[in-house]
C-alpha cells in the first residue's frame, strides 16, 4: 500500500479542479483508445520503435544529428508532448529507465528532477551515455501520466532507438 500511495495522490491532485466532483463518470470525457502496451498496467511494454503516440500524448527518442563515436559521451533526448487538451501530470512520479547492450549510462534512472524541461505541455530529458562500436540499441521505459479537465491517465511506454556508432 505504502508503494501505491504516491500513486494514488498523484492521480487524486490531477482532479482536484474537476468540475464533475461526483463519483460518476463525465460525459465529457475522452475515451482512451490506449493499448495494453501503452497503460501503466501492462507488466513489460513492447519497445515500439523511437517513436509512441496515442490520442493524449506523442513520445520520441530523438538521436543527435551529428551521430555517435565510440567510447565517447553522446546523448540523445527523450520528449514527451502532449496533444489535443492533455497534459503532463506534475505530481505523478515520471520515470525514464534506460538499458542497451554495450551501451553506457551515468544514470539508468532518470526522473522528473533530472528533465531538462518540465511543463504542462511537455517534458524533455538529455540522456547522456557512452557506446561502444558497432550497431547498438538503447531502450528507454517512459512512465507519466496525461492530463485532461476529467481525468488522468497513467502510461508505460518503451521506445527502441538504433544506433549506428562508428
């Protein structure tokens, strides 16, 4: 219970200016079309590529334009940003847990106090790391919440960004 009270509040804080306070659903409402894949419930998330969108949210991993040395601090920026009246929930715990092979992070786990940007409308982190040669994949599991005026949506999402470092 201890670890779902974090959670919960969260979740409670998004609705505080709800104007629907009853226990009943809004009728304004936007329905989720999110896949098990993209719920905060799905146990482990299918990487969908460097790039995850629904109709509350779009999610990138973006490479630096100048490509990748090995051995050498690079980094690449994870962006959350959202679309058509959703926003970022500021008091759910937002994380970002990296991994890849021959890959290298200072920190694996990032959260919300490590963004570079963190605003209603998106959140972006700078995630450095050291590669090793050859064709790498880094992984990035991305947990946040999105906003509208009648509810929160948790989301886990895992994007697959390949590397090409020389």
């Amino acid at each position: 219970m201890q670890r779902l009270w974090p959670l919960l509040v969260a979740l409670a804080a998004c609705g505080a200016n709800d104007p629907n306070p009853s226990n009943e659903p809004s009728t304004t409402a936007t329905p989720s079309t999110a896949s098990p894949s993209t719920t905060a419930s799905s146990a482990t998330p299918t990487a969908s590529g460097p790039r995850a969108e629904d109709e509350s949210f779009v999610l990138e991993a973006r490479p630096q334009a100048d490509g990748y040395a090995a051995d050498a601090l690079g980094a690449f920026a994870i962006v959350i940003e959202g679309q058509g009246g959703w926003h970022l929930n500021h008091d759910f715990p937002v994380s970002v847990e990296l991994t890849g092979d021959g890959v290298q992070f200072p920190k694996p786990v990032l959260g919300k106090d490590d963004a570079a940007e963190f605003v209603d409308e998106r959140a972006r982190f700078d995630v450095p790391f050291t590669p090793s040669a050859g064709e790498r994949e880094v992984r990035a599991t991305v947990s946040f919440a999105m906003c509208n005026p009648t509810s929160c949506v948790p989301k886990t999402q895992t994007l697959a960004l390949a590397l090409d470092v020389r």
